[in-house]
C-alpha cells in the first residue's frame, strides 16, 4: 500500500541503543513509580498499574534481557498480578505506602495488565516468568470492557499470547472481542476514524484490527486495519515529519485547516503507540511502505518533531514528559521514559532486520 509519507530526514543510525538507567532509577522493591521532577523521582505520587505494566511488557520484548532488566521484569510482574483480583478485575493505583487507592474494575488499567502480561507470556525469554505471566493473563481474560482502549490494549495482550499458542481459546475470543469493541473504520475519506474524535492511544485501535486479521485469518478486517492506520499515519504527518495528536486532541473540523491546527502537547506515548501499530503493519503485511512512518516515529524523539527538540536527556536515558509549544517539559516520568524505551526497541530491531538486506539503510 502506499502511504505518500516522507521519511525523516534524521538517519537512523542517530538512534541510541535502549537505555533502562532511569526506568531503574525511578523502579523500587515494590514496583515503578509514576513521576518525577526533573530526573528526581517523586514518591508522593506512588505506582499506577498503568505504567508499571508497560514496564513489564518492555521487558518481555527484550530478546536478550540483562539481569537488570530481568529483576524489573519480576518486580512488575509481581505488582501487576498482586493487582488483579480473584476475578480478573484490576486495580490501578497504589500510594508509596502500598495503600490501593482504587477499586479492582475493567478501565484501561485492566487492559494495560493483560497487555503487559500478554507480552511477558508470549515472548519473555524468562521460562518462568512466561508461566506466571500467562496463568494472569487467563484470569483476566475473563472479564470485558466497555471501554474501546481498555479492550484494545487487552487485545494486543492477547495477539501476543495467540502468536505464541495459537491453540489458546481464550485469547483469539478476547482478540475477536476487542476487534469487535473497537469496530471498523467509515467510508469517508475524511475521516474514516470509527469515533467522531481523535483522542489518546489511537494507533492502538488500528493495531488490535491488524493483529486481529492476521491472527484470526480475517483478511477483511486486516485491511481495515491498515486502512484506518494508514489514514491516521497522514493526518499526523505534518511537512516530513511525525505531528501527533495533542492531549486536546483532534475531531473532523481541525482536520480541514491543517496548517492552523493545534498541535500542542504532544505526550511521547503517542509516538511510540504510533511505532508499534507500524511495526505491527510491516509484520503482518511484509510490506516496506510502513517503514516510512515508523522512522518518522522513531526521528520524532530525535528531535525531528514540531519544534525540532530532542526529546530525551542522554545523561539519564530519561525520556521528557511531554512536547509544548515552548518546548519539552523537562520532567521524566515513568510513561514518557518507557515510550522512548520501547521506540527505540523498534529501531533496533529494524537496524538488526536491514542489516540482513542487500540495500539495508535509511537514506
């Protein structure tokens, strides 16, 4: 397919290797904290299901984990599972003096586990913790969401699992379910988002289509995937360059007048959600047209964005929280670092596929 996107202008050879300094720097005996001012971790705002669960999933994509990683790796295990319920429900937050602050339910938290977990029993290079992950990841299965993000980061759990056991039940229901929730993209070319707005974690709806078509052999719904992904990668395009949807977000109207559209702040999730769903794009397909919006994803952090800033601190391997119009916010929390993390995963493993290619390179 072709997606007339331009790739960045930054080589990828610029991409540093991925760094997990600050994710241990802001990691304790209970699990990863939430904020920090400047590279300082603050304690008073505790632990989120959220982030600690993205922690586990990066390092269940690790293919060679150090020890480092592999103790994160237990510890967030550890505190996702003690955050579910007997029923699979899921908890979120947790005070520094590991006090839960919430009621177990089926938000994003819940979809973040199963997707953190998914990954961890799918591809951690650890047998037993691939065994523990995978004995959550039933439990929570069970439940659903009424939430489309919320069923869509429990679906691309399940792709993982399913990509591994392709035997597993459960999880080709959940991926089928998710797909389901999320629901196909419209026919107008203008705007072929299956919501009436653009808001946070898009390209992860696209990518549970995509994971579902490929893995449950519904080729119909794979190209709705792309085709919703393909439209999303140029909405965000902005003169060469990766432009994401702001915390404000976009609804049909800002689309006609692109060069007056806000643009700011820009959160590193956004981009790196953006790598994956491409990532996920050139896998299913074998198609190279998605390696231009990936690098554009990759470039972004490097500096190749809306204010030409890089957006992560080499000193700490922390990643800035977000991008605004007077610049980066300086503070690097769990989410913005663990994006940069997991960005830079997809540029390696790209580096490492190209290196096996005759013309392998990014000019």
């Amino acid at each position: 397919m072709t997606l007339r996107l331009v790739p960045p202008p930054v080589r990828l050879i610029d991409a540093p290797e991925p760094n997990w300094s600050h994710v241990a720097r802001l990691s304790d005996d209970t699990g990863l904290l939430e904020h920090a001012r400047n590279a300082t971790v603050r304690r008073e705002h505790g632990y989120c299901v959220d982030d600690v669960a993205r922690g586990l999933l990066l390092a269940g994509r690790e293919p060679q984990p150090t020890a480092l990683v592999t103790g994160l790796a237990e510890r967030y295990l550890a505190f996702v599972t003690h955050a579910m319920a007997p029923d699979g429900t899921v908890r979120n937050r947790l005070s520094y003096d590991r006090r839960w602050q919430d009621e177990p339910g089926t938000d994003d938290c819940w979809g973040r586990a199963l997707w953190g977990l998914g990954t961890a029993a799918g591809r951690c290079a650890v047998p037993w913790i691939r065994r523990e992950a995978r004995q959550a990841f039933l439990i929570g299965a069970r439940q659903r969401s009424q939430w489309s993000r919320a069923m869509a980061f429990a679906g691309l759990g399940a792709a993982e699992v399913l990509r591994g056991d392709p035997a597993c039940g459960e999880a080709a229901q959940l991926l089928a379910d998710a797909a389901t929730v999320v629901g196909l993209p419209g026919s107008d070319p203008g705007w072929v988002w299956p919501e009436q707005r653009l808001s946070y974690a898009n390209p992860a709806l696209a990518e549970v289509l995509i994971h579902a078509g490929d893995l449950l052999g519904d080729e119909h719904l794979l190209e709705e995937g792309l085709r919703m992904l393909g439209w999303l990668c140029r909405v965000q395009e902005h003169q060469g360059h990766l432009s994401t949807v702001p915390v404000a977000g976009w609804q049909p109207a800002d689309l006609s007048t692109p060069d007056g559209r806000h643009r700011f702040d820009q959160q590193p999730i956004e981009a790196a959600a953006t790598a994956d769903a491409c990532a996920a794009a050139a896998t299913a397909t074998g198609d190279d047209a998605w390696d231009a919006p990936l690098f554009q994803a990759i470039a972004w952090f490097l500096g190749d964005n809306d204010a030409g800033i890089v957006m992560y601190d080499p000193l700490t391997g922390g990643c800035y929280d977000g991008l605004t119009p007077e610049g980066p916010n300086l503070n690097q929390g769990a989410e913005s670092t663990l994006a940069l993390v997991s960005t830079l995963q997809h540029a390696r493993a790209w580096a490492g596929r190209s290196a096996t290619r005759p013309s392998g390179g990014l000019a």
